[in-house]
C-alpha cells in the first residue's frame, strides 16, 4: 500500500479514488504521521462484515456431542 501525503492527495484526488477502486489503496499521511486509508467501497464492505470471535463461535453449526470433552489431566509444569 503506498503513502500519499494529504496535500498530494488533495492535488490529484481523481487519480487517488480511481487507482484505489483498482485495488491499490492509498494511506494518507499528515506531518509524517499515518491519518486516513483510501480504499474502494467493496474492499470496505468486505472489511466490514468481518464477524467478531464470538459470532463465529455463537453460530457453531454443530451439537454439543461435535466438541470433545476437556481433558482431565492436569496442566504442565511451567518453570516461571
């Protein structure tokens, strides 16, 4: 992903948009510093609708019996 700063990005913002609509994002920097990403809308909905942990495992497809039972031997020794 490349690095624009603000006041290039402003300069040439047509050519910024459509190269990120292509699937080259930009970051935007300001005074060195990372401050904005431009990147096309569907790359943006995809990142989106990334569930979190919990979700994925609320929506476990399978029965209680599809998950092993925890062991009952005990933990390893760890040398602190």
């Amino acid at each position: 992903m490349r690095e624009i700063q603000l006041k290039d990005a402003k300069a040439t913002f047509s050519a910024v948009i459509e190269q990120a609509i292509h699937g080259n994002p930009a970051i935007i920097t300001r005074h060195g510093k990372k401050e904005a990403v431009v990147l096309s809308f569907e790359e943006y909905e995809k990142l989106s609708r990334v569930p979190s942990f919990g979700r994925l495992l609320a929506a476990f497809p399978g029965d209680e019996t599809d998950i092993p039972a925890r062991s009952s031997k005990p933990a390893r020794d760890v040398d602190l």
